[in-house]
C-alpha cells in the first residue's frame, strides 16, 4: 500500500505532541490493514472518517493508494 498525504493533512499534524501522534500512527497502520475500517461519508463520496480521541482522520482509498486528506477536532475537520 502507498501512502500520500496533502498539504493540508502535513500542515494540521506539525504542530501535534508525541502522544496524539503515536495514536495517529496506529490508526494508520489499521487503515492499511483494512482500508474500509473508517466510516464513509454521507455528503463526501469516497471519503471515510476515524475516530482519534478527540480529533478525526478523513481518508480516501483507491486501488493500492491511501490518501490522507485532513485531520483535525470534529467541529472543524468536516467544514
């Protein structure tokens, strides 16, 4: 599996302590396991979503891509 982060996604994790992180990573690693772990999107299609306490992962998948398009708190991730 290729992983491909955006602008975006890299800028929203720069800032981020070594604990929120560690569990960003093993979210990945759970997504590339089994890309259909997240919750689809209704209005954005082939979007998925992760839960991160209290933050959210918004991905999309295709063939042997992973795109990690955003990530940041709930109230803000999905605008």
């Amino acid at each position: 599996m290729k992983i491909t982060r955006s602008p975006l996604f890299l800028k929203q994790i720069k800032n981020l302590d070594s604990f929120i992180l560690k569990k960003l990573k093993k979210q990945i690693f759970k997504i590339i396991k089994n890309p259909e772990i997240g919750k689809p999107l209704k209005y954005r299609r082939g979007e998925r979503s992760i839960y991160i306490k209290p933050f959210r992962l918004v991905y999309s998948f295709s063939n042997d891509v992973i795109y990690l398009l955003k990530f940041g708190h709930r109230k803000d991730v999905y605008k």
